[in-house]
C-alpha cells in the first residue's frame, strides 16, 4: 500500500480515540504479522510491518541514562546510579531525571527507555544494587512513580524492570525465589503496583528468575493474574533479554508476555502455530498481547505526525546540570568528627589526593546500565577545579593539612556489576591498608567510597573522622563530590539501604538457602527486609536506612495529632516543628514511622509511611505537615489474601533515620466509618 493510501486508515486518525485506532489495526493484521510482532530484531527494535506502515519501535537501556549503542557512538547524559538518586529522597528530582532521559530517547528517534530497575535491596551482596533503588517499599513507589510519570509525560515508554524478585545476580537464569505471598505484597510488589495504578506504566520486564518455581516470562500469577487482571495494567510486557531460553512458548502467550527479546526463541513461527493448533484459546490470549503491544505504539506516537510528539533533546547543559544536582542531592555523609567537613580553602595550604577511585570513570561496565557520556569529570578532577590556584594538591598525607581517599568498588566483575554479585562484603585489601596507612600518617584523613552497595567498614571506621559516601555519581560526579566536600553544598542525602556491620547481620545471610541459594533461594526472612530485620531483632546496623549527616542541626518538637481516633477510610494529620538549630542553610529528609505494637500476626517494630525534605536557613522553624490514610496501617492477611486491618493503638515515630526517632505519639483506629 502507497504511503498515501495508508495515511486514510482509520488508525492513522489522530483524532479518533485510543482503542478505536488499536482495534482498527488489530483488525488489519494477519496471524503471521501477530506473530512478527511479537519478537524483536536487532537487539533494540521489533519487526516493521511494511505493508500496514507498522515502524520499529526502539528501546534502549538503561537506567542511569540512555546507551543506544555499546560503541559510543551516541553520546548521552549520564545520570548518578538509583541508589544515589534514592539517597536524594526526592521524587521531584526523580520526575526531572524521567524527563531527561525520555528527552534523549526522544532526540535518538527511539520509543521506550528500559528503566527504571526497582527490585528490592534484599542483600547487599547483589551485584546490581546500585542500579536498583532501594530496601523500602514505600520510598521505592514514591521515587518510580516519578520516574515513570517524567518518562511518559514526553510520550516516551517507561519499563519498569525485573518483575519479580530478581534481587540476586548468582544463578539468575535458572534460581527459583521461594518468597511467602505476604512477602510479595508487602515488599516485593507495592512499587511494581504503584508503577501501574499511580504512574500507568506503559511496559513491564520480567525477569530472568523463576518465581515460586515458575520463570517471569510464563508466570500466569504473576503477568495475567496480578499485574494485568489485579492491578489494570493497560502496556505489555517485553521480556528480558534471552529471558525465554527456558520457558514454553504456550506458557509465554497465557501469561501475557507480548514482545520477546531480543530475537525470536519461543516466539518462533513453528513454535506458535503448534501452540495454537494445539489449544484454539491461546489466540485469545495472543490477540491480548498483542493489542498490548499497539497500544503503546500508539501512546508514543508511532503513528502520528511527528508535530504531535514531543521534540526531545540530548547533552543539553540542563541535563548535565542535573546529574550535577541529583549527584549533590544524593551523596550522603556518613561521619564528621570535630567538624573536620567542610574544608575551608582559605585555611588550608594543600590537600593530599590518594586512593584506586579518584581517577574512576564509573560510567563504562557494570553491564546493560553502562554508559558513554561526552565526558565524566573524574574525583580528582573535581577537587582540582575547586583548588586551581588556591590550594595545592599533593599525595605525600605526612605532608599535607588535610588528606582524601578516594575508595570504593568498580564496576568489574565481582565489584558492583551485572551477572554477577559481589565476592566479597569487604573493601579489597589493598584499599583497607591503604586506609589504615593513611590515617596513621595524617589524622585528618577524610575517606569517600565510590561505590554503589553497602559494604564493611568495621576494620578501619574508628580510626577514620569523616566518611563520605559518593556512589557513582554520574557524569558531574566529580564537581558534586567537590561541591560537598568544599561545603558549596550542604549534604542531605540519606541512605536508601541498610548498612549492615557484618554481612552475617543482614537477613538474607542466615545460610546457603536463604543466599546465595542453589536451584532454589528461600526468602525465609518473609517480610523482615532490610531496617525491618535490624529493628526487630535488636541488631544495630553500621549505619541505618535513613540515616545521613548535615554541616548544620536540626530540631524536632512539638508533635501534633489532630485526633485521637482514626476511623475506617479517615485520614489523620500530623504535624511537627523543626528548627535549623545550626549555622548553615541545610535541608533535613523528616522521615514519618508507623508501628502496630499489637498484632495477631508478627509485624515489624516500625515501617516507613511518609518522608518531607524540608530546606531550612540557619535558626528558620517550620511546620512539616504529613498525613496518614488507614491504608498505612494494614498488612497483608495470608489466611484471606487480603489487605487487614486491625482495631487498636497504633504508634506514630518521626526521625531523621530508622533508628534516630526524636519523637513519638499514638492514636487509636476503630474499625467503623467516619
Ligand atoms: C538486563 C536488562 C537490560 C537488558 C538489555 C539484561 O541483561 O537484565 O536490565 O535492560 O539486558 O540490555
């Protein structure tokens, strides 16, 4: 058909609605092309339909910014990791960095980016920590729902990746994770939920693993049943890639996998014409997956003119200027002693620059999140711009005011990378005695971990004064990390993780079947993730989910309840003051708790349901304001499958971490309407 001819379609009316225009294509399609549709090409496309003018739709990795190509050949903005971002505790920057990063798909002529990654921090071990977001489910569906609502608002598809439970890199092709279902709705599922129900992702990856023994890719429970019948999940799911090697093709199409990728394995044509010879009704299912798949060609603007999509950008300076922000936002202070942060230059004569990590470039490897940015300020660098012509820079720690070490992990297999996890919890030995020495040589010794997953710090931390945790920063890392460490920036991020003092602490690590598993990973700490664990067991963790430092103080008082009595469906407000009590302008991550002290099942000491960031000048008092809906005092009840509720006290904590609660009140909730 001439171009001409096809632009009369029904479906090529931009003024007809949503469905009309998918059923006016479906209906046009042949078996053979439902069957073309649903594998890809080329590692990051689908198959054109010339004939009916049906384009590739492209999507490219990842989640730190985009990588069309592994050559570099396309330069992009490259974005700190997500567990910086989470540390930033700031769903307005995570809704900037959605646009962004949709604006350079956009600039690149492609459709879908494949980000964000929100598997939960289970073990620290897990080599993709630093791609993932963090342990807490409530701060996990804040964040990606700003990060799928920046993605779509520039008719960019989002995919939200791996559902489910892939939150280990051993064996994860062949693992099954064995996971309690009150586990999955208490902390595996709830972002994955909110994708949908807040943020209306258009697509879903699934993952490599076997869910309670059955692979992503054909879990009817967890594709038909959860997501798309439970939830209302409107987009469809592509696999991950090479995520079908093990998976029938007739189990794929049930469940509802619309596109495997990269290429055709079990959506091989042979393969689906026997599934469909062999039961009539998985055309049904077919036609579902892929009316799925139009749709969301269509939301990206596939077949509209190109004046109705947005226009889309790439290395703009607004782009780099907010890897710069989110970067400054996200670095958290772990230790300060004697106020040894921030260096002031003008009292400084040089600085000693030392360790593996200040030359790191940490946007190449670490797998399918790797980048290629324009360029990447390194640490050094950073610290040189700052110190041109004011201080020198030296490596001799005997001989300078003040020294910095630059530690940490890497991208490298083992370290913090994709296919594998980490070998050890430790950091390499040579960087501990590179620690130890420096110290020894100069008390003032300030170390900044380059690195994306918590690690051990017991053999050296007493000795050491001020510890920064930079992760890996992004493209202005460098200028970020200088930017704090010169106190241009006041740090106030907070850490999205646990960090535990052995890795023996860590639920996770109670035995080979709880990590690293064989055929099987046992999820025997139910829903005792992360602070969830610490707290209820009485372990005190190295540093706290929550929990990160400021140059200024802060105050809290004054907790206000506006009731006593909570009913069914009722919303209670609660509010606090908080004072900078410092001398410098500083933001503060107020974070709200809950807790049900009594329960008939076993529930955790307390759970994250509210955080505010709250930018305060030096002696500035606040009101923070937060609310509490009934549906933040519920579990999941194993013996209905349903969401419960119980009647009873139930306490409120506000604190600036997990553990740091500086105040507390209670109420009651009665089971009856308002
Ligand atoms: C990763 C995905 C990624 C895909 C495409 C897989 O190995 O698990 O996160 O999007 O490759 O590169």
């Amino acid at each position: 058909m001439e171009k001409e001819d096809r632009a009369l379609l029904s479906f090529m009316n931009s003024n007809l609605s949503l469905e009309e225009r998918v059923e006016d294509l479906f209906s046009r399609l042949t078996l053979e092309e439902k069957f073309k549709l649903s594998s890809g090409r080329l590692m990051w496309y689908t198959r054109k339909i010339k004939r009916l003018g049906i384009d590739s739709f492209a999507m490219y990795d990842g989640p730190h910014g985009v990588r069309p190509d592994y050559e570099g050949k396309n330069p992009c903005t490259y974005f700190p990791s997500a567990i910086c971002r989470a540390a930033t505790w700031d769903p307005e920057l995570s809704e900037q960095f959605g646009i962004a990063i949709a604006e350079e798909v956009r600039e690149l002529g492609a459709h879908m980016i494949l980000a964000p990654g929100i598997n939960i921090q289970r073990t620290p071990m897990c080599g993709r920590t630093f791609e993932y977001q963090t342990e807490d489910p409530y701060l996990n569906k804040e964040l990606v729902v700003a990060v799928v609502k920046g993605i779509q608002s520039q008719r960019i598809a989002a995919c939200v990746k791996h559902f489910a439970c892939n939150n280990q890199e051993t064996n994860r092709f062949t693992v099954s994770s064995e996971v309690s279902e009150r586990a999955l709705e208490e902390i595996y599922f709830p972002a994955f939920k909110a994708a949908v129900q807040d943020a209306d992702a258009w697509s879903f990856m699934s993952c490599y693993n076997k869910l309670n023994g059955i692979y992503g890719s054909e879990n009817y429970y967890l594709l038909r049943e959860t997501l798309m019948n439970k939830w209302g999940f409107r987009g469809f799911v592509v696999s991950d890639w090479n995520a079908t090697a093990f998976t029938a093709t007739e189990g794929c199409i049930k469940a509802g996998l619309s596109l495997e990728m990269p290429t055709r394995n079990v959506y091989k044509i042979k393969k689906m014409e026997k599934a469909l010879d062999e039961e009539p009704d998985n055309l049904k299912f077919l036609n579902d997956n892929v009316r799925r798949l139009l749709r969301v060609m269509f939301l990206v603007g596939l077949f509209d003119d190109k004046s109705l999509v947005p226009k889309g950008s790439r290395n703009t300076p607004e782009h780099q200027m907010l890897a710069r922000k989110i970067a400054q936002n996200g670095i958290v202070l772990l230790k300060n002693e004697n106020k040894l942060l921030p260096i002031k230059l003008s009292e400084i004569r040089n600085i000693a620059v030392l360790g593996p990590n200040k030359d790191l470039k940490t946007s190449l490897n670490g797998g399918s999140s790797q980048n290629f940015p324009p360029y990447e300020i390194t640490a050094l660098e950073g610290l040189k711009e700052k110190c041109k012509n004011k201080v020198k820079i030296i490596n001799s720690p005997s001989d300078s005011d003040v020294s910095i070490l630059f530690v940490g992990l890497n991208h490298e297999e083992y370290m913090d990378a994709e296919h594998v996890d980490k070998k050890s919890f430790k950091l390499p030995i040579d960087q501990v005695k590179l620690i130890n020495k420096t110290v020894t040589e100069n008390p003032n010794t300030i170390v900044v971990l380059i690195s994306g997953s918590p690690i051990s710090m017991v053999d050296w931390i007493e000795k050491v004064p001020a510890v920064i945790q930079a992760w890996y920063a992004g493209m202005e890392g460098g200028r970020a990390i200088a930017d704090v460490i010169f106190g241009d920036v006041n740090p106030s991020g907070k850490l999205p993780i646990t960090f535990p003092k052995e890795l023996s602490d860590s639920p996770a690590h109670k035995s080979t079947k709880t990590y690293p598993g064989d055929e099987k990973v046992y999820y025997d700490e139910g829903i005792f993730v992360g602070y969830r664990h610490f707290d209820t067991k009485h372990i005190e963790p190295l540093f706290p989910f929550g929990y990160g430092l400021s140059y200024t103080q802060f105050t809290y008082e004054n907790i206000k309840l506006n009731k006593e009595k909570l009913m069914r469906d009722g919303l209670l407000d609660v509010s606090i003051d908080l004072t900078n009590s410092g001398t410098v302008e500083g933001s503060e991550i107020v974070q709200l708790y809950i807790s049900d002290p009594i329960s008939s099942v076993n529930r955790p000491l307390k759970e994250l349901k509210g955080f505010r960031k709250v930018k305060l000048e030096p002696s500035e008092k606040t009101q923070v304001k937060f609310q509490i809906k009934t549906e933040d005092l519920a579990f999941f009840d194993e013996n209905s499958s349903e969401w419960k509720i119980e009647e009873g006290k139930f306490k409120v904590m506000i604190g600036s971490s997990s553990v740091d609660i500086h105040l507390e009140s209670e109420f009651e909730y009665i089971d009856k309407e308002n």
